[in-house]
C-alpha cells in the first residue's frame, strides 16, 4: 500500500512551510539528496527524512558538522547530541513519521462506545504511565475520540485517539490506551476513527511515533498509516 502522489505533494509541501523552505523544495530533491537550512540564530538543530529526501536545520555551525555525518547518524539522538554537546544540545526527541490518505474499513465494537468529551480524555491519561501520557499528549489535542467499556457497572475509557491541525493542513495523531486493554487492538481502532474524522474534514493524518516505540508503531500501521520517514532533533542552549 502505497500514498497518493497527490498527498505526497501536500505533505512536502506542509513541511516545507514548517520548516521555512520554498514550497517546492523537497518535491524538487531526489532521494538521497541532502538540503541545507541555515538559519544562525536557531536554538534547535532538526534532521528530517521524508519520502527519500533530507533537511538539515540549524546554525552554520550545527550544518557544516553536519555535511560530515551519514543519515543513519543524524537520524539517531546520539548523533545530534554528540555533535552538539558543546553547544548544550538536549535531545527533544527521535521520531518516526506516518501518513495516510485512505478511510478505514470500521466494524463498532460491541459494548464499547466512542465520546468526544475532553474530560474523559483526562480520565484516560490518570490510569496510563506518564511517560506514555507525555508522549500522546491526548488531552490537549484540538480532537478527541474516547473509546468507553459500558459492559461495568461503572462506564471508563480504555482507550483514546486525537488529533491537531498544523500548518493548516496536517492531522497530526496521537493514541493511547489504557495498560489493562492493551494488544486488543482497541487503539488501531479509535485510531482509525480520528483518522476517518480527519480526513472528512479535508486533513492529511500525520502519525509521530518514538522511534524506539515499537507499540505505537505497530498500532499506527494497523490503523492504515505508512511510514513515510523521521526526525530528530536536539535544542541548543549555547
């Protein structure tokens, strides 16, 4: 399974904008081919892999160190810290990236019901892991979907999905599911129904998984999304 051309365009040209390229910049790069952006008062040094094509963001500095290095050692937190540990780097984050431009196919679970209300979403984030709670920051998401277990005398969300528009373009996704009702594939399901949300309203979903989170990796695939690339990046304090 593969995207569109056309949705291919449209998110090379969403993160063009988000990185302050031309809008044609990545559509005009061939694989394997690296852009520089330079930009000398920046506090953040960004490596991006997209359908082939590599960014390199940050300070001349960060961006001549830089030229030197593979993508495989970019696109490792290691990589960016290394190169810019003088410079105070601290790793903000290495991500894989997924998008997807096709509805689902949805069969309602039975005795679980879907709810947008945002306090539910906070329900949700009280019974999981921090880390994981940090990760999806569900809670703040501009859209949300809550999928509840009525089959208990007292309803509770087990598992969440939710999205935010960027760059006026992209669904940018997140998920999370309760610890007791994980592997049932109950987040690739209300995944998929914030995914048919978004594109109903005209939006590219945009999926961003740890490149380390196997999990969410594997419920992003499993709810439609194809992975399209990645990005690390470190903030500079010096």
């Amino acid at each position: 399974m593969n995207l569109d051309s056309g949705t291919i365009a449209i998110i090379q040209l969403a993160w063009c904008r988000h990185l302050g390229l031309a809008d044609n910049a990545l559509a005009e790069t061939d694989a394997g081919e690296r852009i520089y952006s330079v930009q000398e008062q920046a506090d953040t040094a960004c490596f991006l892999r997209l359908f082939g094509a590599e960014v390199f963001s940050g300070p001349e500095w960060a961006a001549e160190r830089a030229r030197t290095q593979s993508a495989a050692q970019l696109t490792r937190n290691s990589g960016l810290i290394q190169m810019s540990m003088e410079h105070g780097g601290r790793v903000l984050g290495a991500e894989q990236l997924f998008f997807a431009d096709a509805f689902p196919s949805l069969v309602p679970l039975e005795e679980l019901a879907v709810s947008n209300e945002p306090d539910l979403a906070v329900a949700l984030e009280r019974l999981c892991p921090p880390d994981d709670v940090a990760e999806a920051g569900l809670a703040g998401k501009e859209e949300v979907f809550v999928l509840m277990d009525d089959s208990v005398d007292e309803p509770r969300p087990v598992a969440g999905a939710g999205y935010s528009i960027t760059d006026g373009i992209l669904a940018d996704m997140s998920v999370l599911t309760a610890p007791g009702y994980r592997l049932r594939g109950l987040g690739s399901y209300i995944s998929s129904v914030a995914l048919e949300d978004a594109m109903a309203g005209g939006l590219i979903p945009q999926w961003r998984a740890r490149l380390d989170n196997i999990g969410a990796a594997r419920t992003a695939v499993g709810s439609g999304f194809i992975p399209a690339g990645s990005r690390t990046s470190v903030a500079l304090t010096a």
